[in-house]
C-alpha cells in the first residue's frame, strides 16, 4: 500500500477524535498534546511503508502563502568543489579511507543539481527593495529528519516563522539525504551552501539554524570550518541537536513517555534502499573462499537465521561473565567490522547496520556524532533548545556544557590520540558562549508543533537569540518583531501562565536532572533572563553559559548545577559506546519485525549481494562506497529518475496549520501598522510645498538623502530593538582560527557605506552611552535624542543639538544642521513667540528657524531658507519670488 495522505489521515483520526481538553491549550487550534499523537502515529504508519516512499511522502511539493516570497536557486560547481575539498581536508587520510574515499560522495544524479530555496516574508522583501537595502540578517537552515527524510517543503512551514519574526532572508539547501547518499554527502552540501550564502552576505550578518539531525549537521559544519579557517557565521540555533548517534547517554533508554521519536528507533518495511546487506555478507564477497567448509543443515539455518535478525547470540559461561580476561570480549566502541555487547549473560554481536547515516564503523567518529569532538570551543555563540521529555535530551545538555567548557568535557583517550594527539585543540580555541535551555516536558523539535502555545514561546527565545548574536557580530542594534502586543498567546496566556506559579506550582520532579527553583513570572528581571517576550535582554553569561529552564508558559528557572546533572557525570570511556537498553529495545523490535518481513528483508539482500557480485561502474582505485550507497550501484544504463512532485494534501493541511498564527500575526500587525503610521497635517489654507524636480530627482537616485518626514513611516509598536549589552564580554565576531578580527571597511568604501545605518541604529561600545541630564538613563547613542533605560528605549526624545531626520522637511538643506542650545541665536531670546506645538522658535523678521526640538513640528519659509543657505555657501535651486505661507508637519519619534 502507497503512502498517501488517505492513508495517514484513516490511521490518525481516532487519535484526534479521542483527545481530552487539557487546561491551558490554545482553544483555536490543535493542541500540543493531540499534535503530538498525531506525530506518533504518523511514524507509527510510517514504519509499515518502505524509506523510499516516507521519503516521497515528505518530499512532496507544498502550497507556499501568498505572504511568503520563495526563490529556487542553483548552488554553482564551483562552491561544491570548493566544498569537497574542505570535507576532504577535515577528514584527513585516515577518515577518507575509512568513508570509502573521497570521489563517490561528490557523485550526485546529473539530472538533480544541487539547489537551495530563499525564503522571505513578501511584505519584509517589498520594504527592503523599496528603501534599497541589502539584507543584513540571513539564516542558513538545515531540516532535520534523522538524516534520511523530509524536505525543506515540508519544513517550510517552520522556517518561515523564523524568517517573518527576525524580518530575515533564509536560504535553506536542498541537501542530499541517507541512507542512498550517506555522511559525507549531507555535508558536502551544506558547506557549499554555507558557500553560497557568505559569496553574498557577510558572514557577520549570517546565523545558522537546524533541528534534529539538522542541528547536528550545524556543528559539524560550525568545528569544519573553524578547523579549516573559513569565516564563521555570527551564531547558531540549535534545536534539539542529534549529536550522539551511538546512543550512550542515559535517556536515550527511556520510554519516550513524552517524546514522538520510537524508543526502539526507526524501522522500515524492507527495500532495495534499506536494510543493506549486513557484515558478514559483506565479509564474505570481499574475501570469497574458493574452497569454504561444508555446513550442516543445522548450521545453515542457524547462519540463515541470524542473517534474518541482523544480530548473533553467543552463551557466556556463568563463571566467564564479566571477567574481562576470560569471556569474548564484547566491542562496545564503533569501529572496526562490527559491534558487540553483553545482555542478560549473553553476548550480542550486531551484524545489520543500526543507523540509516553511516556505518557501525563510523557511528563515533567526530564527524558524524560531535559530541566526540575533542573540542568545540572557538565557535560562534550558540543557542540550544531542547525538550526536557525527549529522548536526546541528554546529550544535547552534555554537548551545550562540553563547547562552554571544553577541558572539562574532553572525549575518551583513543578519541584524543586519534584527533588531536597533541592536545592543541583544547588551548587553540576558547571556550563558546552558549545559552541553553531545557523545556518541561516538551517533545524532540516541539517547533514542529507551531500551532501550540509552548512552541510559540519557543520561537520568540530563537528569535531574540538570532538578533542578539547579529547585534553584537555586526555592533549595531537589530530590530525585531516584538509580538506582544499582537500574538494572541499574549493576550490568552496571562492568566494561565500566572496561575500555575501563583497557586504554588511544585516542582516537577520526573525529570530532576533538568530542574532547579522556580522563578514566578511576575519576578522575573533582565538578570535572570526571561523569555516571556522576544527582545528582552539576554542576562549575563556566567563561565560563558546562560542555563534556563523553562516552562511552557515560558516562564524561566534557573538549571540544576552541573554536580547535580547526571548526564553531566558520565566516565568520558562511556560516551560513544553502545549501551544496554538502547541496544535491548532495539533487538526486542527487530525480531519482532522480523516476523513480518524477515523473508522479504533477506530475499532484498540477496538480490543486493548478487548485484554486488555481478559488478557495479566504480570510480577507480580506493573507492569503496558504503553498502547503502547509491553511487556504489551505479549502472550504465541506469535510468533517470527524476523526482516528480505531486501536492500532498496531507502536508499541505499540517503546513496550513502550522502557517495560521503566522497569517493572523502578520493582520494583526498591519492593523497596529495602519494606527500608527505618521500623520502630515498642512496648516488650514496653507499651500503645498513645491517640490524642485532636480531635488526630487536627486532624492529618488540617493536614498541617503531621503528623509524621515519625506519617505521614512514610523516604526510599528509591534517592534523593538535588540542590541548586545556585553553580556558576553567584548564584542569580537567569531572568525576563523585567526585571534583577530578583520577591520572594518572604511566609511567611504561600498562595504563601508551599506554597513553604516542612520545615527538611531548604531550603538556605542557598552557602557559609553551619554547619560541623560537628572538621571540614571542614558541615550539609545551618542547620537540620539532617544533615552534608555538598559532594557528598552523610551516612545519619545528628549531636545538636544543632535539633528535628526524627523526635524527636517522635504526642503530642508541637507547640509545645514538645525541650531541647538549651543548655538549663538539659541533660545535666550524667550520673548520670542514659540510656534504651534513648541518645537520650533521662528525670527518674526525673517522666517527662520533659530531653534528646534528633534521628534515635533518643523517650520521653514522659502526665503528663511534660501537666507541660511546663501550664510552657508550653500547654492539655492529656488528663484526669488513670494515667500510661501509656512508648511507645518508633524512627525512622531522613531521606533526602534
């Protein structure tokens, strides 16, 4: 039976029919917990169908919201090569000779080039295009999918919110996927996408993004470039990361009460993708004996039977168990042709590869599960979310503190001597900043369920990271959505956020090793770092981490101490072994599912063994594809198989789902948009100002000259600003393994020219801001009339000399600077009539403005003017006529 959304929807509607209210869900949409058990069964249905056809079930094509500005582009051979030598370099002799080599992963079917897809709000795209911008907030997305399904269709529904709530461009690659292009081929992608991006944009103005398998993939991209000193990106959200596919933290054994992901791992109904053949087949075809030993009836089905079930059993002595001189030696470490352990007093050697990405061979090494790196300092700051009820929630806590500290999590001794045999790394690179954050109870990625309450809050902290690590990258404040005001959850979740810490919520203790002492919502500071709201400062780093967790109200906690994090008291010697209960539930679901489709599953192996006998096109010398590749069945006459895209029906209504609160955001801000744009009032009977063509024609080719009461709109409420207050020390911008960083282009060069932004947006180093005259406030800049209280700027600016766009009008000479309280014709003169709306003082004489307040009404006459800019030197277009009665016009203050 295909995969189709019939299908799925016939297997999951009980579970929606049969859901219970749950205090606390959003009433307009499906609840966390229904979403959940959507996803669940969904996998579930998804296991009794082959890899190739989940792979087509997600990779359908999905209906993109009018809102939305897509943009398909091709990612040129040049950046692929420049790509695989990068890869090639990392890995080195040894790991080129133990992927298979180095030409059969850069294979790709001529007809399916590599592509990546922009994703942009359309109305954030018009603004910018409009005001001739260039983006200078771009995030690089990698979807997760175990490595071996999804599409960037199917996600898109997610990166989309990402981009509308930093108001950024998100390019998200279209990367080749296991198990028919396994490690390294994802990677190669990836770094030729990253490639792509910084030919563009500046790697200071660029994030990377990725969940699940994604986020894994992100720091290996992160320690390969680093090592390889390419410029890195300004930081990494991290959702979820995959980092450890070995599977040897404790709650990989758990029984994913509150996780989507099967304890037992994935399983698929066999095909000629997957399983492949397993190690001993393999042995046997590389060293065939001419001459093998004659098997008895009983031997052959023993060897038959074990090949069905992927793994062997051998009996240890009672005497021999645990003695680790006299009993088999289990080979718990990847590496090497296979992998065994002890279960139950007998010894389990594993002969079917466990994951869909690599080899056994190849499950610990650095490249493939980066929580063996022997270190990730010197990258980026990095924000990790994770679930406090997943399955990975371990690894990921263990990985955020390992990069935050790298000499206290270094990996086991054989990891060391092999990579880093001198032990420079730990002392090349400093430690990364990092802020993590672990969600009660959440599930793997809850992203994936946007539509629910925690997700959303989960969205904003993502946000408010991203523009915090572009602020202090590129040192200048970023403006971002703050959706407060108009996210329904903010307006709905008051009440019920307050009520659980109100009643005396206890704290809850089925996962004690991600809690600590609660902090009530209403006492929560910039100190502690709350992420009720996106924008809010983030808090001090302390030994280079930010630790919350949070609950689903997005309430934050402080994190229990290392010393009381059991994952974080593992023996280095156990990380990257295969343990115990992963490796039970896995062989209690294998031979169960080896009931049902153990004949078929080895019939497709020995199809694929006697394919293999026959003979492949090989690449030449030392290319030893993996056994799932598919360039290592490669054909002459192999046909082209070029993917046509249906619509999925089924995807297309989960992405509706996930795309309604992005919809109704984006009206509600409009409408707050709409109240609060500038209002221009012509006094009663006052004539038009005449605009001269050539100005106008200057202003239209110049944007720099254009002026905030001429083409700017105030900013919405619905907006904020975000900037770095040193709360990881200096600003420095990550590079590569080079300690200093590039100068900055010069103010007269292009670079130098789009990097400037107008005098509100630039921020002076923390802690040189001017203080405001009577108080603790200091100004948004030292060019600003805005005042700050260190957490938010004030609506409103204070008069001082500094002039601002809103004090000029259309005809106002840009050369000539408003006067001040400086100035010689200052305000001594009191006795002089103040206009309407006391911002401006006027010489009854002559019209002239001697005196102004930034932010209100701004008078000017045609022959005061033309006065000031013959005292100047300026050159006036005017001819000498009539004075024009005064133009009045009212310009609110800047929101930033």
């Amino acid at each position: 039976m295909v995969l189709s959304t019939l299908g799925v929807a016939a297997d999951v509607t009980p579970s929606y029919l049969n859901r219970k209210p749950l205090k606390g869900k959003p009433t307009a949409h499906v609840s966390y917990h229904e979403g959940l058990r959507l996803i669940r069964q969904f996998l579930a249905y998804a296991s009794q169908h082959t890899v190739e056809d989940i792979q087509a079930f997600t990779g359908q094509w999905v209906p993109t919201p009018t809102w939305v500005k897509l943009d398909e582009v091709p990612i040129s051979d040049a950046h692929l090569q420049r790509s695989a030598d990068i890869v090639k370099a990392q890995l080195g002799p040894r790991g080129l000779q133990r992927v298979g080599g180095q030409e059969w992963w850069q294979w790709r079917r001529p007809e399916i080039a590599l592509k990546g897809e922009w994703i942009e709000m359309r109305q954030d795209y018009t603004d910018r295009v409009a005001a001739e911008n260039k983006a200078d907030r771009i995030i690089l997305y990698v979807h997760g999918g175990a490595y071996y399904f999804g599409s960037v269709d199917e996600h898109r529904y997610q990166m989309q919110r990402h981009a509308r709530k930093l108001k950024a461009r998100l390019f998200a690659p279209r990367y080749r996927l296991a198990p028919q292009f396994p490690f390294p081929c994802g990677l190669h992608d990836c770094i030729a996408a990253y490639l792509h991006v910084i030919e563009q944009y500046d790697p200071s103005t660029v994030l990377l993004g990725g969940d699940s398998a994604g986020g894994g993939m992100v720091i290996n991209m992160l320690v390969t470039l680093r090592d390889q000193g390419i410029p890195l990106p300004a930081g990494a959200l991290l959702l979820s990361p995959w980092v450890d596919l070995t599977h040897s933290f404790p709650s990989v054994a758990g029984d994913a009460t509150f996780d989507y992901i099967p304890a037992n791992g994935f399983h698929h109904r066999p095909s000629m993708a997957w399983p492949p053949p397993n190690a001993n087949d393999l042995r046997e075809l590389k060293s065939p004996d001419s001459n093998p030993p004659r098997k008895s009836k009983e031997e052959k089905k023993k060897l038959e039977r074990e090949a069905t079930m992927g793994f062997s059993v051998h009996d240890v002595p009672e005497n021999e168990r645990h003695d680790q001189t006299t009993r088999p030696r289990a080979k718990s470490i990847p590496g090497g042709e296979h992998l065994s352990i002890e279960l139950d007093g007998k010894l389990i050697e594993l002969t079917d590869q466990i994951q869909m990405y690599t080899t056994n061979d190849m499950l610990a090494h650095p490249m493939v599960s980066p929580v063996m790196q022997p270190s990730l300092g010197g990258l980026p700051p990095l924000l990790i979310q994770t679930g406090g009820g997943e399955l990975l929630r371990d690894e990921q806590i263990y990985i955020a503190h390992k990069a935050a500290n790298p000499a206290a999590y270094l990996p086991n001794k054989k990891v060391m001597d092999e990579f880093d045999p001198k032990r420079e790394l730990v002392d090349k690179y400093p430690p990364t900043h990092v802020v993590l954050q672990v969600w009660d109870d959440l599930c793997h990625v809850p992203h994936t369920l946007s539509f629910t309450r925690p997700a959303k809050y989960m969205y904003r902290s993502v946000a408010q990271f991203g523009a915090w690590a572009l602020a202090r990258a590129q040192d200048q404040a970023i403006t971002i959505l703050d959706d407060d005001a108009i996210s329904i959850i903010s307006h709905e979740s008051s009440h019920d956020s307050e009520s659980d810490a109100d009643r005396g919520r206890p704290v809850d203790k089925r996962f004690p090793d991600a809690l600590g002492t609660p902090i009530r919502a209403h006492t929560v500071t910039t100190a502690s770092g709350s992420v009720g709201k996106a924008g809010d400062p983030l808090p001090p780093f302390e030994n280079h981490m930010i630790r919350q967790r949070v609950d689903r109200h997005g309430v934050t906690y402080p994190l229990a101490a290392e010393s009381e994090l059991k994952c974080l008291q593992l023996d280095p010697n156990t990380i990257g072994m295969i343990k115990p209960g992963p490796v039970r539930k896995w062989v209690a679901k294998k031979s169960e599912w080896d009931v049902k489709h153990g004949k078929d599953k080895r019939a497709i192996q020995k199809q694929r063994i006697k394919e293999m006998a026959e003979g492949y096109d090989t690449f030449g010398a030392g290319e030893v594809p993996p056994p799932t590749a598919l360039a290592g069945r490669r054909k002459k006459d192999m046909p082209s198989q070029k993917a046509r895209k249906g619509k999925s029906w089924g995807l297309a209504m989960w992405s509706g789902w996930g795309s309604k609160h992005d919809e109704d955001t984006l009206g509600r801000e409009q409408k707050v948009t709409r109240a609060s744009q500038t209002v221009v009032v012509p006094e009663a009977g006052a004539a038009v100002a005449k605009v001269d063509p050539q100005r106008a024609a200057t202003l239209v080719a110049d944007p720099t000259m254009r002026t905030s009461a001429t083409f700017e709109r105030s900013m919405s409420p619905s907006y904020r600003t975000v900037t770095d207050l040193g709360q990881a020390g200096p600003r420095s911008r990550p590079t590569t393994s080079s300690t200093n960083p590039p100068a900055p282009p010069a103010k007269d060069s292009p670079k130098g020219k789009e990097a400037i932004r107008d005098d509100e947006a630039y921020l002076a180093p923390y802690g040189m801001h001017t203080k405001v005259s009577g108080s603790e406030n200091t100004f948004l800049s030292n060019n600003s009339a805005r005042p700050h209280n260190g957490e938010v700027a004030y609506p409103f600016k204070l008069k001082n000399e500094v002039a601002t766009a809103s004090t000029v009008t259309l005809d106002s000479a840009d050369h000539v600077r408003p006067m001040g309280r400086n100035d010689d014709e200052s305000l001594a003169e009191s006795s002089r009539p103040a206009t309407r709306g006391g911002g401006s003082y006027m010489d009854g004489a002559g019209g002239d403005i001697i005196a102004d307040e930034p932010g209100v009404g701004v008078y000017e006459t045609e022959t005061g003017l033309k006065d000031k800019e013959k005292s100047k030197g300026g050159i006036s277009n005017k001819a000498d006529g009539p004075v024009r009665p005064p133009l009045e016009s009212f310009v609110t203050a800047k929101e930033f």
